[in-house]
C-alpha cells in the first residue's frame, strides 16, 4: 500500500514538473515594454514591429498612445500596434509520459501549449505604470503603480528627457 501511494506521488510530481516548466512572465515585464517605448528609437521600435516582434510592437503603441519622443498621439495606430502584440503566440513543447498498465509498454506524448509573446498581465503592467507617469502622481502612487519608488523615479526621469520632476501634493 506504502509503495503504491508513493508511486501515485511520484508521477504526480513528474507530471507537474513538466507544467511548471513554463515560463511565466511577470510584471517586471510590463515595465521593460515601457523602458524599450522611452529609450529606444521609435524607428528602430517600427522595424522591429514591421518585422512581427510582439514586444516591439507593444512598445510602439506605447509611443502612440502617450506621444512619447515627440512623436505625435495617434490612438488608431496605438490600437493597431497593441492588437498585433496581444495577439502574437507561440508554442511551447512539452513532453510528457504516460505509464503502460497491466503490461503494456508506456508511451511519451508531445502536447503544445500555447504561449502569447506578451502577456495580458505585462499589458496591464505597462499601462497601470505609463498613466501613473503621466498623469505625475505623488511617488507613492506610482512605486504602487510601477512596483517601486525606484522604479517610478526612473520611468519618470525617461518620461521627462533626463529631468526628474516630482509633482508637487
């Protein structure tokens, strides 16, 4: 009975380690989209995009629905951008194995797991963030919103060319 329950938690944990392989993005992810919008060209983030890189892609729309680097606001192009990056995936292979009963031989199975190039979560991130800063609320607002104060005073000084500016409360 022993040797059964610990065979049954044995596969358990086989067959969950190949779920927990997955890579899960975070929210740190959401405030890279929003560092590449500030920092990089915005031609350089248009070929990227031009090319189908869904990161790239979220960045610019970035850029068009803030009019960051003195690009002018364009929330259609912002919309195009944002829908072609929350739409890209790919695929993820993982392999699992499947015991054989009564004397048959196991198996292995490939399943591929859907992953999306940017996810809902890192979006969110990005946005919560982009209109903390640009809406210049009190520092502790924006740590709340970009995760740290370290973090908001920097996504803040991209934002401002360099300056950092504090609104005053």
């Amino acid at each position: 009975m022993r040797r059964a329950v610990l065979t049954i938690a044995m596969s358990a944990c086989i067959g969950l380690s190949g779920c927990a392989s997955i890579p899960v993005a975070s929210a740190s992810g959401g405030i890279s989209l929003l560092r590449e919008a500030l920092s990089v060209s915005v031609a350089e983030l248009e070929t990227k995009a031009a090319s189908g890189d869904a990161r790239a892609q979220f960045s610019t729309s970035l850029v068009y629905q803030y009019g960051l680097q003195g690009t002018p606001a364009d929330p259609v192009k912002a919309t195009t951008y944002r829908q072609r990056a929350l739409s890209a995936k790919g695929y993820t292979p993982i392999t699992q194995y499947i015991a054989g009963l009564n004397g048959n031989p196991g198996r292995t199975a490939i399943i591929n797991v859907p992953r999306y190039e940017v996810t809902a979560g890192e979006a969110q991130a990005a946005y919560v963030c982009a209109q903390a800063v640009a809406r210049r609320v009190a520092p502790q607002v924006g740590a709340a919103a970009c995760g740290t104060i370290e973090v908001y005073a920097e996504i803040m000084s991209l934002w401002s060319g360099g300056e950092r500016r504090w609104p005053v409360i």
